[in-house]
C-alpha cells in the first residue's frame, strides 16, 4: 500500500511542480496517440463502413481476418514494424526507425483493426434496420453511406475511443520500434516500464496516474464535444 | 390527375431456399384509385408488394412499368409492416426524402410543418422518433412516403398492429391521399378494411393470383372457391 500512496503523492507533485520532463512526455504521447487515431479513424471508418453494405464473395473470410487482426499481438507489430525500418530493412534508407513516426506508423497498424471491426459490427446492425427504407427512397450509394454514417455516429465515436484507449496505454510496440530516447521517444507507457525497472515505482505508479487521467479527460472531452447522452437513447 | 400508369408481370417467379413462395404471375395490371392485395397470411402478399416495389428482385421473370425504371422508383414510396424509423427527430424525418431530392430548404421546411400537422404530430416535431408510440410511428412513416407526393404508394398492412382509433386516421390520410391523384397498392388480411377501402382487389393465395377484378364485384360474386371461402371467414391453406 506504501508505494501506492508515495505514487499518488508523486502523481500530485509532478502535475503541481509542472516538472518539464512530465509535460514533455506527456504531450508527447498525446501527439503519438492521437495522430495515429486520427490516421486509424481515416482508414478504418470508411472501410468498416463499406465492409457491411457491400456484398462480395470473400466478405466472410474479410470480416473472420479483420477481427482476429483485433487480437494483433502489439510486440509483434513492433518487431516487424522494425525489421521494415531497420537500416537493412526495405524502408531503412528513410531512416525512420527510433522516431514518433516509427511508433505512430506501429500503433496505427494495431489500432485499425480494432476500429474497423467495432465500426463494421455497429454499421452492419444499422445498415439491416435502415436497408428497406434507404432502397425505397431510392437512395445513391454515397446518400446510403452518409446516412448511416451520420445516425452510427456516436457508435462510431465508441469505435475510435476504443481505438484510442488502446494506443495510449499500448507499451510493446512503441518501445521496439521508438527505442524509449529521452526527450525523442519517450512516452508515459514507455517511461514506466523504464521506472519499474529500475525500481523508482513512486515515479512510474506517478507517471500511472497522469495516464490515466489524461486518458479519462480525453474521453470526457470527446464526449462533451459530440453531446452524447443529451438527445436520447438512439 | 396525371398520365395512367400499369405495370405489366410476366412469369414473375420468386423462390427462397427452393421453395416456390410467389408465382408464376402473370398480370397487366392498370394501377388506379384503391388496390387492395387480398390473402391470408403467407399467401405472398409482402413479397408480391415488395416485387413490385423493387425492394426485392423477382427469382425469375420479367416486370416492367408503364414509364422508366428510374422514373417509376422516383415516383413510387412504401410504408413497410412495421415502421422503420431513421434515428433522428420527427422532423428530421419528415425532412428526409425531400433532401434526398434536393430541395430548398424554405420549401422543406414549409411542407413538413404542413405534413406534421396532418399527422398530427405537430407538437412532436423535435422528439426522437425511435421513441414514438406504435400508432405515432406508423402515421409518421405514412407522412414520411406521402410528403413527396407520389404517385403510386405502397402499403404492407399498415394498421397491422394498430387500435380502431388509429386505424380510422390512417385510412383517412389515406383517403385524402387518393383524393390528390396517388395511387394505392395495399395489402391486408383484415376483411372490413378491404371492404372500406377497395376500388379494386386482388386475391393472394399460396403465392398465386386467384382472382382479380372491381371492389363490388368480387366482394359480391367472388368466382373461385377460396375467395369465397375467404369471404365467408373460413380458415383457408
């Protein structure tokens, strides 16, 4: 219980003293986190979306691939991830390896999966209630997709909180293919691995804390932008 | 009252999972006033009305309307058995199919308090629609198909599940609607309702058209069996 307590004390001095060091690595995280959700979001919306009104021949063995992608082992993405920007690798010239774009290029690889399936799931309910009546109207396909897209909204937004949720804390990846540099790589998940190894835990369960909040104030935030839970159930 | 319109069946076959449950069908049939779609339950009634609406595609067979494909969709709405609500207001529902079609704004506005008040939902216009009574959904999905005015409209047992007092403004929205020169394809298993309503029938039995003709004659003189049967409330298969 000890260290728990010393954490929270640790949490409260970082966020009062304003230690540059925690703000730094913080935004950092952010900056990585929310790029690759705004990337992840781009990509798997639409095709989520499009996976539940289109019909083709291998939709089944798609959607079968697409959620087990759900279940990506992180440190494996990481790996390859860095095998692709390794020096040797095909994109080593880029010289991409150990950067924020490294790490965002493998979280958004493990979160578009994960966006795509819950969207995919939420628009296919959506599309067999709407269906009979989208055809009726004599809807284009694009006024079909807009419309669903429009009334799954806030469905959607779960999909990308979800998407968000798992970048933020997601530690295997981003340490591989980041490295865990100091004021470079260095993110809350990263930087508390390290702390925890080197048995600081007042500061890592501190740097837990400020996680947590900040994932929450995220979420509080989203929520308030898009007005959920203020027009009914639907 | 504009242009005649028909549509014409030929051989119209459906099957689901090998099992015959529409056709064959043959049949000119000149869309006018009233139809009432006859038939207990089973008898094919929803996929014949869903065929003709285009929400479904015939197994096999040819059907064709008396003007273009995308003319005839244009001009046609259906109001399913059990009403599908967009998750939206009651106005943003009214407002739907016209900004399908693009229409000003003012104009929009203009016809759906006008709509609004015909159902009487006017003082309901900003509440979910999901979140309607039975009767209220079902009028709303009325008006949502009518705002457009079209000229052909299509109902599957629109009072199904509905009391007297709803079943009375209904039919005469419906009504009214007939009065303004639109069309009505309807289905029902209900006898009295087939009886107000009618111009014209079409007796539905085990996915085959048995008998067709004017209101007053086929309730009068049916000329096959099971219509008469049916007529008489017997329990046909």
């Amino acid at each position: 219980m000890n260290e728990i307590w010393a954490g929270i004390q640790e949490a409260v001095r970082l966020i009062f003293s304003l230690d540059a060091d925690l703000i730094g690595i913080t935004l950092r995280s952010l900056e990585v986190s929310l790029t690759a959700l705004v990337i992840a979001s781009a990509l798997a919306l639409p095709f989520g979306t499009w996976l539940a009104i289109r019909r083709f021949k291998y939709r089944r063995f798609a959607i079968a691939v697409l959620n087990a992608l759900m279940g990506l082992p992180p440190v494996v993405v990481g790996l390859v991830v860095y095998l692709m920007l390794s020096r040797s690798g095909p994109f080593g010239v880029l010289g991409l390896l150990f950067t924020p774009f490294a790490m965002i290029i493998a979280q958004v690889i493990i979160i578009t999966p994960l966006i795509a399936s819950i969207t995919h799931q939420a628009m296919r309910e959506l599309w067999s209630e709407y269906h009979d009546l989208l055809i009726s109207l004599n809807t284009s396909k694009r006024q079909r997709v807009a419309a669903l897209i429009w009334d799954g909204r806030r469905t959607l937004m779960t999909a990308a909180l979800a998407g968000f949720g798992r970048a933020i804390g997601e530690v295997g990846a981003i340490m591989i293919v980041g490295g865990n540099i100091d004021h470079v790589t260095r993110v809350l998940t990263t930087a508390i691995a390290l702390e925890t190894g080197k048995g600081d835990f007042a500061l890592a369960l501190g740097l837990g804390f400020v996680l947590i909040a900040l994932t929450l104030m995220v979420n509080f935030a989203i929520h308030a932008l898009s007005r959920t839970e203020r027009e009914g159930t639907w | 009252m504009s242009q005649p319109i028909s549509v014409y069946l030929n051989s119209i076959l459906v099957k689901r999972r090998g099992k015959t449950v529409l056709g064959p069908i043959d049949l000119d049939l000149k869309v006018d006033g009233f139809t009432i779609l006859l038939g207990p339950n089973g008898s094919g009634k929803t996929t014949f009305l869903r065929i003709l609406h285009g929400v479904e595609r015939a197994s096999s067979g040819v059907m064709q309307w008396s003007m273009p494909n995308e003319q005839a969709h244009q001009a046609q709405a259906y109001v399913f058995q059990s009403p599908i609500m967009l998750r939206r207001s009651v106005r943003q529902n009214l407002a739907y199919p016209l900004q399908l079609i693009g229409m000003d704004k003012d104009e929009i506005s203009s016809r759906v308090s006008e709509w609004a008040q015909k159902i009487g939902l006017q003082d309901a216009l900003e509440f979910p629609a999901p979140r309607l009574s039975g009767g209220e959904k079902q009028k709303l999905a009325l008006g949502r198909a009518l705002i457009r005015m079209p000229d052909v409209l299509f109902l599957d047992e629109p009072c199904a599940n509905l009391d007297g007092r709803s079943t009375r403004e209904i039919e005469d929205l419906l009504h009214d609607a007939t009065q303004v020169g639109t069309r009505i394809i309807m289905t029902t298993h209900d006898l009295g309702q087939a009886r107000r309503l009618a111009d014209s029938v079409l007796f539905l039995l085990n996915g085959t058209l048995h008998e067709k003709g004017p209101a007053s004659i086929f309730f009068a003189m049916p000329r096959t069996i099971e219509a008469k049967a049916f007529l008489n409330g017997d329990i046909i298969e």
